[in-house]
C-alpha cells in the first residue's frame, strides 16, 4: 500500500477542490491511502467514512511569499508537517498545491539532497506538438542560480524521469541556449555543454533554441531555474493567448462560427495536446523523497494528474535510481 501525505491548505481553489481529486483516486486506485493535512473542521466532513484517507489537523498555512526561516518556524502548517511525514517516512511522497517557495525551502531543508546532488531542481513535463510525447525541462523554478555542474546533475536526474515516468528508452538531452552552436550561451550552459560532450553522456545531443524544444523531438532540456522559469511562464502565457485568439476570431461572425463547427473537433485535440494539466505539476528531484508540486490554481483534473505523478514515481522507486545513478559516477 502506497501511502501519501497531502497539503490541503494553500492553494486558490482551496481544499474542497483537492478533496475531489483524493476521493476521486481513492476509489479508482485500492492500493493507495491518504494522510491530508490541514483544518479537521473543514476536512473531516470531507472525506466522512473513507478508510483509506486520514487527517491530521494543522493550525498554520504557509503564505504564498514565505522566507526558508519563516516557513521553519511554522511547524504546525500543514505543509510543514506533510513533507516531515515524508522525512520520518511515515509516508512515501508528498503532494501540494501551496507556496512554491515554501514547498522548495521545505522540501530541500527537512528532506535534504540526495549525495551528490549540487542543488535540487523542479522538473515539468511540458506538452509538445507529438501528442504521444513529453519534454521534460528542468530547472524551471527551484534556482535563480546555477552552475554548470548543477546542469550536468539535472541532466542525470532529468533522463532518470524521462526513462521511469514517461517510458522514453533512450532519451535526447539538450541544454537550452541562445543558438545551437558550440559555445553559445551563458558561462554555466557552455560549462555544462563541454562536461557532457566530453563525458560521451548519453544521448546529449547539444543546444537548444527555446523555439524547437516542444517539437516533440527533444524529451530532457536543462537549463537554469531562472532561464527555465521564464520559459515555463512565457510557454503557459502564450498558450492561453493563442486559445483566447482564436475564440475571438471563431466567434467574430455568422460564417466564422460556422467554420468553427466544422473544424471543431480538430481545435478540441489541439487543445487536449496542448493542456499542461495532464501533466499534474512539477516534480523536485534530487531531495530524498517524492515531492510533487501542483499549479496554485490547479483543479480538480489538475491535481488528481499531480497524485498519479507522485504514486509513478514511488512505484518506479525513482529516488533510489538516483541515489544510485550518482553514487555509481
């Protein structure tokens, strides 16, 4: 039995909306229980009568903005006590729809990194124009900072969950630069380009323009959070510029709401390609425990995605493999 430790409090939707998603998994999956943590008064008649899901009640949230010592001192949060659940391996993964910043801090700090871990890294799987298929970008928020050691680490961890999570057998590995050319791009990319070429990694196979990273043919970009983070957000803008674009144009008119009819179905299986959603939220690899990251605004689909990532990556016994990747460099 897979046993995870759930955040209720923090997120925008709030907890109502997590609730569905446990009870919805709880009922689709009999080999997986709950420890939710947050206000028993709020979620106790929530989940009234399910075996297989537990509260503990917490008196504290963590704030969006919250500084590492500040989210320390908040021992009765219940992000706090969800991820120190995963530390005392009381359960086996943690999942939260709360502060990012938080989350990060508090993971990294009770959890620590795994040897031989530089810095720990978030890692998103992005949507990409092969419907079957997944880029996996890492960092995309974990780091302002890095260096191009922490690259070549996220570039080991990165194919490690391309390989156990989305099945890619032998995954391509990119650094995400300003040109494809050897030698451009900031000192830790070009350092991290060298180190990899020079080591044969697996399946490197250079830089990466921004441009040609979700065209299905690139499964692991590494990059810097502070890059990464800028192209998570940019990516996410963009697509929900385009889908507001093209609602306005369909809907401009008798004829253009005619064409929309007609060409319905094709603009519905663009927009489920294209749906980060189904991809639950951001993983941070490298501490010593699964920790899954959901959107702040996730909904229900959204965070039930996020739970199915983490029990994955418990059953793939994803940390070990990491643990022994670079203990074995």
């Amino acid at each position: 039995m897979i046993k995870l430790a759930v955040d209720m409090m923090g997120s925008d939707k709030g907890p109502e909306t997590l609730a569905q998603s446990v009870l919805k998994y709880v009922k689709e999956h009999r080999d997986v229980s709950f420890t939710c943590f947050g206000d028993e008064k709020i979620l106790s008649p929530l989940f009234a009568g399910q075996e297989r899901v537990e509260v503990v009640n917490t008196t504290e949230i963590i704030p969006m903005e919250v500084k590492p010592l500040d989210f320390l001192r908040k021992r009765d949060s219940s992000m706090y006590k969800a991820i120190q659940a995963v530390q005392e391996e009381q359960c086996q993964g943690v999942v939260s729809a709360g502060s990012t910043g938080g989350f990060i801090s508090g993971a990294t700090i009770l959890l620590r990194n795994i040897e031989g871990v530089t810095r720990a890294g978030l890692c998103a799987a992005f949507p990409t124009a092969d419907k079957k298929k997944a880029a996996v970008i890492l960092d995309v928020g974990a780091n302002n900072v890095n260096t191009g050691a922490d690259l070549v680490c996220f570039a080991k961890m990165g194919s490690i969950y391309a390989r156990e999570i989305l099945h890619v057998e032998h995954p391509q590995v990119y650094t995400l630069s300003n040109g494809v050319e050897e030698g451009k791009g900031t000192d830790e990319v070009v350092d991290a380009y060298h180190q990899m070429k020079e080591m044969n990694f697996p399946g490197f196979m250079g830089n990466s323009e921004a441009r040609e990273v979700l065209d299905g043919k690139h499964d692991v970009i590494v990059t810097t959070g502070f890059a990464g983070n800028i192209l998570l957000k940019s990516t996410e803008g963009t697509a929900g510029l385009m889908n507001s674009l093209i609602k306005k144009a369909f809907t401009k008119n008798l004829f253009t709401k005619i064409g929309y009819l007609l060409s319905k179905k094709g603009f519905q299986e663009m927009k489920e390609n294209m749906n980060y959603k189904k991809y639950g939220g951001a993983i941070l690899m490298g501490v010593n425990g699964v920790a899954v990251k959901g959107h702040g605004n996730s909904d229900s689909y959204a965070f039930y995605n996020a739970i199915d990532v983490a029990v994955r990556m418990v059953k793939s016994d994803i940390v070990e493999k990491i643990r022994s990747t670079l203990k074995n460099d």
